[in-house]
C-alpha cells in the first residue's frame, strides 16, 4: 500500500475519530480520574479484538494485538488527562465541566491512537506484538512511572516504543524529531526560612526571614550564569515568595517555592547541589536557617538515535522531507514519557498544530487552546505506517 492511499483510507474514518475527539474534549477528566475516557478507549479496543487490560496505574489502559509470528514488540503511548483550567474557546463541543479542559492535546492523542488501532486491527499487515498504551496522569501525576510501577513493561515487553505530542507554532502536517535530550528534567524545590520575628520598628531585635529570602532570589540567578556551562541549559525559577501580613511586623519565617530544570543529567545534579548550598549560606548570613525540601520531577527525555533515526524515516515517507524537521531544538518543558524511555529504547516526536493565526497555533495549557482535528488522520495513518514497518 503506498503513503498516499493509506492516508486516504484515514482520511475516509476522519469523522467517526474526529467525533470521538470532540466528545472526550466536551468530557474532560483529571489525573487519575480518567474513568469515562478510560472505559471509551477499553471498550473500543475490545471490540475491535485488541486484548485489553482496564486500570493499570490507576486508570490506564493496555491493548495488545499479536500477529503471524514475529518475534518483535512494539509500544505506542498516548495520554488522556486533562489540565484544571477554566476553558475559553466558545466552541460547541467546550467542556462541560467548570474548571477543567484538554488544554494540552491529550484528547488528540488519544483519538489518533484510536484511529490507527482500528485501522490496524482491521487493516493491518504485520508480524508480532503490538502494544497500545494510554496513560493516566501525564501532567505532574507521572503516571508512566505508576504504571510501569504496575507491571507495564513487565507485562507488555517492548523492544521500542513511541510516542507523539502536537505542537503549536508548528505547521499542521508537519513533523519535527530529535535524538539524544529532547526535553528537560522538572524538579521541585521549597525552601523554608526560620527565623525571629518581631516588630518592625525594631528590626534589630530579629533575624528577618525576608531579608534571607530576598538575597536568596537574587543569589539563585547566579546558578545558572555562573556555575552552568554556558553551552548547556539550565532554569531556575523562584515562582512563589510567602511571607508575613503585616507592613509593621517580621515574620518569623518565609518560604521560596522554585521550580529547577535541564537537559543534561550531570547538570541537574549540579543544581541541585548549588541551590541547596547557596540556601543555606545565604540564610546563615542573615542569622536565618534554611530547611531545602528538594522534590524530583520529570526526568530528561532522552530519545535514543537508532529508533529516531527509524521514526524520522517514517515521517519522511509519510509527508516528504520538506514537512520534517530532521533535528528541531529541544524543549524546556517535561514529559513523563522519560521514564519509559529510561526503560526501553525509543523516540517521542511533535506534530505540528498550527502556526501563524491558524485555529492550532493558541500555546497548550492555555485557555483558548484546541487540537487541530487535521493531525486526526494524519497522526493516525504515521502510527500505522510506523508499526507496519516496525512489526514487518
């Protein structure tokens, strides 16, 4: 079958998937509470002959597909949570429910997986083992690492496995891969202040926790201008300083809550180290102590480059090499698929959404955000040309 006609044949079920898209967009569901979408993904997979697993991590589900006899295992991932955000779109299909919506794609990643499962149950040519993942809880609630905690690769081996996020800014139909780090760790720091309060006409009876906290701050800023190598990536970001309710009054203790990330492993140690020692130092300076508790996130995403270099293949079958980007840049953002790939090798690749003034081009966990249902087929038709080649 050439890429033309499987793209037609995609192109011709767009709507049935398009609509499913649209109903789990209207019914969104928050981690570990993706009961509706779960059951509608379980079902469906059922029905077309897929052996299917309800509930692993929570609310995640599993369908397997084996063919012929090959010997190959392949695993494709989409996530189904929403984000809590108040939707601001207008459109008919808006959420139903107040304060959460698919202000991240999820629901378009589910339902392009959808419509490969079935066109591969139904259509499909291959030999082995196919794997379809769709997981919980991808935004913070690291839902890979619960269900691979349950036994998922334990369970459903896999010699590679995929997965794929629109991207807004990015040309719909176009697709864009990277090897090596493709987005960067997130961790969690709070830093806690003590010191002694007291009245703020007399400040030198105390030991001013906001003071401590302030020079902190501006002392973080050099962590990533002073200790980082300048040709790697680093932020650092103090989102939240509380402390105190009156203008008359010294607290007697203050809280940082920042927020740390990069792409290179050694260097997210690096900064680990830095800001727990410059906490410390500079809160001494004030006559303060300062208690560090430090929360890992989100690993580095790495794709590995045999399997990337196959998923760049792919896309350049699909849609011609003047629709891929070969090697984009890599992003600051965080993907819980890290952890899948600290397990099995594999590449996570972006679909274009839109750019310019197009309907696709409003940034994720944004308000006015919405999948463009043009990725629908195409997202599709890459999944089954992908795992026809892998499961040759």
């Amino acid at each position: 079958m050439t890429t033309t006609t499987l793209l037609e044949q995609l192109c011709a079920q767009a709507d049935e998937f398009v609509g499913v898209r649209r109903d789990i967009h209207r019914h969104p569901e928050l981690a570990f509470g993706e009961h509706r979408t779960a059951a509608l993904v379980a079902d469906r997979l059922q029905a077309w002959g897929y052996q299917v697993e309800r509930g692993l991590g929570g609310t995640g589900v599993v369908g397997r597909l084996v063919r012929g006899d090959g010997q190959r295992r392949l695993g494709l991932r989409a996530d189904m949570d929403a984000l809590p955000i108040d939707e601001a779109t207008g459109l008919a299909y808006a959420s139903c429910h107040p304060g959460v919506m698919h202000a991240c794609g999820h629901d378009g990643h589910t339902a392009m997986l959808l419509a490969a499962a079935h066109h591969l149950a139904t259509r499909g040519r291959f030999s082995g083992t196919l794997n379809l993942i769709f997981q919980p809880a991808e935004e913070g609630g690291g839902g890979a690492l619960r269900m691979m905690e349950d036994g998922l690769f334990d369970t459903y081996p896999c010699d590679a496995v995929f997965a794929m996020h629109n991207m807004p800014g990015l040309p719909q139909g176009r697709f864009s891969l990277r090897d090596g780090a493709a987005m960067a760790s997130s961790d969690y720091a709070t830093v806690t202040l003590t010191g002694i309060g007291g009245h703020g006409a007399l400040p030198h009876h105390s030991a001013d926790p906001v003071v401590a906290a302030a020079s902190i701050v501006m002392a973080l800023q050099t962590v990533v201008s002073r200790n980082v190598d300048p040709l790697q990536m680093a932020v650092v970001t103090v989102g939240a300083l509380h402390a105190g309710k009156a203008n008359n009054v010294i607290p007697h203790s203050a809280t940082l809550e920042i927020s740390v990330r990069a792409l290179d492993r050694g260097v997210r140690t690096l900064l680990e180290q830095r800001i727990k020692a410059i906490a410390a130092a500079q809160a001494e300076s004030f006559g303060c102590r300062a208690q560090v508790d430090w929360r890992q996130g989100y690993a580095v995403l790495v794709n590995t480059p045999a399997e990337t270099d196959f998923a760049r293949q792919v896309a350049l079958d699909l849609v011609g090499a003047e629709h891929v980007t070969l090697q984009g840049p890599p992003l600051t953002g965080s993907e819980d698929f890290a952890f899948m790939l600290e397990k099995v090798p594999g590449s996570y690749l972006l679909i274009g959404n839109g750019d310019g003034d197009s309907h696709g081009a409003c940034m994720v966990h944004n308000p006015g955000y919405d999948f463009n249902d043009d990725n629908v087929a195409l997202g599709a038709a890459y999944w089954v040309l992908l795992a026809e080649r892998f499961l040759a």
